[in-house]
C-alpha cells in the first residue's frame, strides 16, 4: 500500500532555514526603517530648533510645539 500526501504549499512545507532566514531579515528592515525615521525627526528638531521665534511664528508653530509638530508630522487622525 503506497500512502500519498498531499501538503499544500505552506509555512509547514518551507524549510526552518528559509523562516529564520526571512524572521531575520524583517527584523533588520523594521529596525532599519525605525531607525531612518528616527535620524530624520532629530535632522527636523534641530533645524527647527535653530528658526528664531519669528520664523517659528511665520510657519504657525511656536517654539514649545516643536517636539509634537516632529513626532507627529507623518500621522494622520
């Protein structure tokens, strides 16, 4: 008696190399990415904190807005 199975293509079918290897490499993108992100919201805090209050003023935000203005700029409500 020949016993056939039919497993589908899924995670059971990929090797535990090619997960880790894929685990791996989402980690690394997510870090990258959140750490790209956070190089570019210090770059804004300081050149914001650079403007004089004038500046701040013609661009409607003051001086103690800064932090929210950066850390809030990307997301939408």
């Amino acid at each position: 008696m020949t016993m056939i199975s039919n497993i589908p293509h899924s995670a059971a079918a990929v090797p535990t190399g090619r997960r880790v290897a894929a685990a791996l490499g989402n980690f690394i993108n997510n870090w990258l990415t959140a750490w790209i992100a956070h190089q570019e919201r210090q770059a804004a805090r300081k050149m914001l904190f650079g403007f004089n209050d004038r500046q701040l003023r013609d661009i409607g935000i003051s001086r103690s807005q800064i932090d929210y203005v950066v850390d809030h700029s990307g997301k939408r409500d």
